[in-house]
C-alpha cells in the first residue's frame, strides 16, 4: 500500500503559496491599481502610485467639475472592489471541489478579509488621530461636508458594517475549509 501523505502535503503547500501570493497581488497592488483606473475614468490628473506603510496607494488629483456621485465612486473604489471580490469568492467556493483551487480561494479570501480589515482599522486609526490627513475616508468626509459627531458616528457605523461583513463571510467560508 502506497502512502499519500507526502503528496497531500505538497498538494496543500501548492495551494498555501498560490493562495497567498494571489491575494498578496490583490491586496498589496491591485484594489489600488483600480482605484487609479477609476481616477482615471472620471478624468483626473497627476495619477501615480505611490508605496505607503502597508501597501501601494493610488495618488490622483479629482477635477474640480467632478459629481459627487462619481467622486465618492473613485474614493471607495478600492474598498469596494475588495468587498466584491471577497463576496465573489466566497460563492465560487460553493460550487467548487476540494482541491487546489478551492483551497488557494481560501487563502485569497483570507488575506482579502485582512485587507479589508487592516485598511479599515488604520483609516479610523488616521481619522482618530488626525483628520485632515488626505485618506480615501477622510476625502469621502470632506466630499459630503460631514464634520464633529457626524463623522464619528459615521466612522463607528461602517466600521462595525464592514466587521459584520466579514464575520459573515468568514461563517460562510468555514464549511468549505475543513471540507476533504
């Protein structure tokens, strides 16, 4: 009788390395390669990227003539491209079998989920300490001319949104983990 073991685990290795290189990619450059198409799209100028504490962020100067719509657009387009293609894999997941791919979506997703967490946390960190810091949340704030109580508030609410999101994507994935 032949042992599998030793090819299960490099099977599982394949996965581990696909799965976080993939989401490393995502997460460290792509969202905000996004973002910057979006700035891009909508007309903006001096459009470069730039390499910060934890990841590559878009810089872009908006037009002055830009709708709110469109600009509130360019400045959440990395945190909701994220959340989408968190949302994405956690549905693929549910129609794919256990193996390599299924478990390299699992890695993507959870480095997706650290993303978005880590971002959100170090934005609130940011506004807490200094709010007029030039973030994408801080951008969003002065957009709709929201200031005192109202941001905080406003801050609190998405805050424990995006938490709730990822509690209930993270409930939804755990069943595909342990899955043989």
């Amino acid at each position: 009788m032949k042992d599998n073991k030793p090819k299960k685990k490099t099977r599982n290795l394949h996965a581990v390395v696909i799965g976080t290189i993939s989401g490393l990619i995502a997460a460290v450059f792509l969202f905000e390669f996004i973002q910057l198409l979006a700035a891009y799209f909508v007309g903006s100028f001096n459009l470069g990227m730039a390499f910060g504490p934890v990841t590559f962020y878009a810089e872009y100067t908006l037009p002055q003539d830009i709708s709110v719509f469109f600009a509130s657009f360019v400045h959440a387009s990395a945190m909701l491209v994220c959340i989408i293609t968190t949302d994405l894999i956690t549905r693929i997941l549910a129609k794919t079998k256990p193996g390599l791919f299924r478990y390299s979506l699992i890695f993507v997703f959870l480095i997706n989920t650290g993303y978005l967490m880590i971002k959100m946390f170090y934005f609130t960190l940011l506004f807490i300490l200094n709010d007029k810091l030039n973030t994408d949340w801080n951008n969003l704030m002065a957009l709709y001319d929201l200031s005192g109580l109202l941001k905080v508030m406003l801050t609190v609410v998405v805050l424990v949104m995006m938490v709730s999101f990822v509690g209930v994507a993270t409930g939804k994935i755990k069943k595909y983990i342990n899955a043989q």
